[in-house]
C-alpha cells in the first residue's frame, strides 16, 4: 500500500532536519577542515617543490615542508578520527531519539489497530528503516553536498593554476561519467543474458534427466553432446562475459585514474617543457588527479544512497500519521455501573460478537462463560477499550466510555491477561513497571498472589526474571502478572484466565482474596471451581448473551451452559 507521494516525504525530510538542525554546524566544520587540508596538501607540494626548483630558497622549503606535515598529520589522524566519531555519534543520537518516538506512537495506536497487523511490521520500522532514515539523511545528504561542492572548489583551483590543463582534467572526468554509464548498462545487459543463457541450460539439464529412459534406449551420447553440452558451453561463455563486465566496472575508477592520470602528465610535460607551467604545477595536478575520481564517486553514490532511503522514510513516516487513540476526557471517580447496548465487534471482516446486552455493577463477582474461541477475551478488552465496539455502545456510570481519559480509565478498569507479558528486569519492576510504590505494599500483593516462591530466589523481589519471564514457570509467571494488576488497586479487576497455571488449591486461596478485597471483579475460566464463586455467570453463544444466572439456576435452564461444564470445564 502507498502512503505517501513524494511530496509529502519531502515535507517529512524537512521537519526530521529541522529537528537535527543544532548538529550541522559542527559537522559541517569539521568536515570542511577536513577537506580543506585535502584540498591544501597539493598546494603545498607545488610550493615547495617550487621554491626549492625556482627561488632556491631554503628557508620557503623548510617552512611549506613544516607545513606539509602538519597539514597531512592533522587530516589522516585528527581530523579523520575526530570526523568519524562526530558522524557516528549524530547517527547513534537520531537513530535513538527517532525510535523512542516512533516507539511511544505505537503504544498511542488503537489495540485493533496492532493486532491486525504484524509484529514484524513494526519491528522492522526499528531494525531497518530508521537507521537507514538516519544515515540517508546524514550520511548520504551529506556525502553527496560536500563531495559535490568539493569537486566543484577544487576544479575551481585548477583553472586558477591553468586552464589547459584544468580542461584536459574536466574532459577526463565527464570521459569518467560516460565510461561509468556505458558499463553500468552493459553490466545490466551481460547479466540479463547471463540469466536466461542459465535458465535455458537449467530446461535441457531437466528434460534430460526426465528422458533418461529414452536416451538409454537409443545411446544418447550424441544427444548430450548437441542438446546439453551446446547449452552449457553458451552459458558459460555468458557468463564469463558478465564477470569480465562487472569486473571492469568495478576497476572503472582504477583505470580511468590511470588514463587520466597518464594524458595529464603527458600533457603537463609539454606545457612544462613550453614554460606554461612550474613543475609544482604539474605536481600539484597530479596529486589532484588521484583522489578526483573518488570524490566524483563518492558524490554519486551519496546521491543514490539518499534516493534508495525514500521507501524506509515511507514506511517511518506511516507510524506516525496512523490514527491514535482519543486519550483526553473526563475522570472515572467512582465506578457504578457498566452497560453494554447492541455491542457489535468485527475483526476485519470477521464477526465476533453480534448484538450483546448487559449490566454489571458495582460489587458484582461475574464469571464469563462460552466454548473456546466464542468472544471472551474479545469481549472483555472492550471493558477498558483496549478495543471498541464497531457497533453499539458501552456506557459506564450512564456515560459513553469514549468520554473517560483513557488514563483514569484503565487505572481504574484493570484487564490482566494470561499471556500478559514480563519484562526481562526484576520481578520488583515487573509489578510497579517503574512507577514508586512502597516496599511493603509490594510484599503485600505478593502475599496476595501466593508469591511465597519469591523469597525463596536467589535476590528476591529483585531477581531478573529473564525473557518474557522465561526464568519462572507458568504459574509463577501469572501470579507476578496479577501482582502486578493488584498493586494498583482496581475498582474493577477483569481476569481473563489468569490463573490457568496455578494449582486449583492456591488458586483457591488467590481468589479468595481477590474476591474480598476487589469491589467489582469479572473473570473469564475454564475451572469450574473459580466459576461456581461468581454470583452471576454469563453465558455467551455466536456472539449472544445466551443465559445469566447462577451456577445453579444455570445448570436447571440453559442446555449450552450444562453441556460446557460437562465437557469443557476442569474441576
Ligand atoms: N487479533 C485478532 N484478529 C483476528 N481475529 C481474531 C483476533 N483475536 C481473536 N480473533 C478471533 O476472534 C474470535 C474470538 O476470539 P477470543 O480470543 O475473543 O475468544 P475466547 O472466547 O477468548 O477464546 P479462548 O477461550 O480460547 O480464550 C476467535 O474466532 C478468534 O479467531
Ligand atoms: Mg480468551
């Protein structure tokens, strides 16, 4: 899908520079020095060769040999050091700052917004695009700029020193970019052929193999001969073709710098030997003449560097023109009541929930109940608007949900997930996610969640529990998840099968807690135990309320509900 036209991608280049504007002068400086003691070195051979030839003045000689060195220690060492790190560290420093932000626009994007598309989407905005964002506008740009605004000074310079022989060096260039081009499309070409000289070779090599039978029966030899063997002998001279091509655009410089190099001295000599120029002159040209080619070069390849970046500027600039979720709105005090009326839900095209309607108040205890993959994960991230209804409306307090912060919302409304994440930090950190809570609010819920195992690890609450957690088992891991939910103190707390990996005895326990503790608590489960605590069950079905009641009431009038707790729930 196209998200942008070129335009726009240009306005996007414009605001990231902005952004990265306060770096430029002290890149630009430093890549000026540079360059400048470039352009210096064979001035500086000219005049000492010059003095020494012409005015036999020893002390010029020490003084622009003194020069000389300077000049050449500074630009290799310093300023070639200094240069590389100041580049590194501005592309490090964008590179960072640019995925944090495009990182904290992702958290603002809608749930079903994330799901629908994948992880690996996203993923690659950070691993791929914006580095190469950053490089293509520092690198590349830039690279192309200096280089071209250098060849430009330093051409300049050879027509002030002498014009014939400046022109005899321009013509060696644009003699440069024509070769350059002509073997480009010839490396094109020669491998087109090489490809379909292999395919054609690859058809015979596999109508042989199937025909082996034939050619047993009437002694194929011959056949081989003029059917295999002609094909293999026109793919390998295509191919010899392609590398001697490619191999001769690889030393395009190489060669022409050779050429040049050659013609410019030929020609210097017999300006020199007509007394047009000093033998510093020629000196001087000739040193020009051997970084020329890599300067036109390296202008080129920043400039097509730059323009291979667009389709990774394409794909950053998309995170940040999605639609984020409204996060502004009034505060959830007190939570009273919560309604669903005709709530639809679609994933894509896929209709999940189809019409529902109900209440839960305050100081309900409600149990969810419905075959697998029937809504109820769906339904419950509605509760907080992780996700949104495509159709219908859900009311808390009498209120539109849209209407709350999202903040006060889910601080209040907490969703715990049994596939909810840990971090690769301490456990400590897993539950607060970095926000301040008192040390023994935090053995508190730890207490609640039956976390006894954690006094018993290595560095307690501040062991690192490893890769999504990996370090702890399944239970463990949901028990911290919920510690985590517990420690901020939910008006309403909605556990989607949180604790599957618990023992049915500690969960017991939890439960207990949760349940005394907790105002309103809404739990999806598998287990017959934690559903039978619920003082009313909801039964779902294609996306309905098929019966609401009590384990008891339930088991009397619903059918669905009693053929559920028959073959699907654990005791
Ligand atoms: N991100 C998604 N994109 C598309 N379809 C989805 C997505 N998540 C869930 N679904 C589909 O929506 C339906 C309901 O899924 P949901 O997870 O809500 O069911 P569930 O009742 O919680 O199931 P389970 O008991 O197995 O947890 C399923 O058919 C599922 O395939
Ligand atoms: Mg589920």
């Amino acid at each position: 899908m196209k998200f942008f036209s070129a335009s726009n991608v240009r306005d996007d280049i414009k605001k990231f520079e902005r952004k990265y504007k306060r770096y430029y002068p002290i890149f630009l400086l430093l890549e000026s020095l540079f360059l400048t003691t470039n352009v210096l070195t064979p001035l500086l051979i000219k005049k000492t060769i010059d003095s020494a030839f012409y005015r036999g003045s020893v002390e010029e000689v020490a003084l622009f040999s003194i020069l000389y060195f300077v000049v050449l220690v500074s630009q290799s060492f310093i300023m070639y050091r200094l240069n590389f790190s100041v580049a590194k560290h501005l592309l490090n420093a964008s590179r960072a700052k640019e995925s944090k932000g495009a990182y904290a626009k992702i958290l603002t994007l809608p749930l079903s917004f994330l799901n629908s598309r994948n992880t690996g989407d996203y993923l690659s905005i950070f691993m791929r695009d914006i580095p190469k964002v950053a490089s293509g506008v520092y690198l590349a740009r830039l690279q192309f700029f200096f280089n071209l605004g250098f060849f430009l000074v330093v051409l300049s310079l050879l027509f002030i020193l002498n014009v014939k022989l400046a022109l005899v060096v321009l013509a060696s260039i644009v003699l440069f970019f024509v070769s350059t081009s002509i073997l480009k499309k010839m490396v094109i070409r020669t491998s087109q052929r090489d490809q379909e000289a292999y395919q054609r070779f690859l058809k015979r090599s596999r109508e042989v193999v199937e025909g082996t039978p034939v050619l047993k029966q009437f002694s194929g030899l011959l056949f081989l001969r003029d059917f295999l063997d002609s094909s293999a002998r026109e793919w390998s001279r295509a191919s010899i073709i392609h590398s001697t091509v490619n191999e001769l655009s690889n030393r395009n410089i190489e060669m022409n710098r050779w050429v040049g190099s050659t013609i410019v001295l030929a020609f210097g000599v017999y300006l020199l030997w007509k007394g047009e120029i000093s033998v510093g002159t020629l000196l001087a040209f000739e040193s020009y003449m051997n970084w020329i080619y890599d300067i036109v070069r390296m202008a080129l390849t920043g400039l097509t560097t730059f323009f291979s970046t667009v389709p990774n500027w394409e794909n950053f600039t998309r995170v940040f023109s999605l639609p984020f979720e409204r996060a502004s709105g009034i505060d959830l005090e007190r939570f009273e009541k919560l309604q669903l009326k005709n709530v639809h839900f679609k994933y894509d095209e896929t209709p999940v929930l189809t019409g529902l309607n109900f209440e839960i108040n305050s100081g309900d205890k409600i149990a969810i109940v419905a075959r697998s993959g029937a809504g109820k994960s769906t339904l419950v991230s509605l509760f907080n608007r992780l996700l949104s209804p495509t159709e219908g409306e859900i009311l808390i307090n009498g209120v539109p949900i849209e209407q709350y912060s999202l903040q006060s919302l889910r601080r209040n409304i907490v969703l715990v997930r049994s596939n909810d994440i840990l971090f690769d930090t301490t456990i400590k950190n897993n539950i607060t996610l970095f926000e301040d809570f008192p040390e023994d609010e935090i053995e508190n819920v730890l207490k609640m969640c039956e976390c006894d195992f954690v006094k018993e690890l290595e560095n307690g609450i501040d062991t690192v529990v490893g890769e999504r957690g990996t370090r702890l088992s399944d239970g463990q891991r949901q028990r911290i998840v919920l510690a985590r939910a517990l420690i901020r103190k939910p008006q309403v707390l909605i556990l989607d099968e949180v604790t599957s990996g618990v023992d049915s005895e500690t969960e017991e326990k939890i439960l207990e807690k949760i349940l005394n503790e907790i105002e309103t608590v809404i739990i999806v489960s598998h287990r017959l135990s934690t559903i039978k605590k619920a003082s009313r069950i909801i039964v779902l079905n294609d996306g309905r309320v098929e019966a609401e009641g009590t384990h008891e009431e339930l088991m009397k009038k619903s059918p669905l509900y009693r053929e559920i707790v028959k073959s699907q729930l654990m005791r």
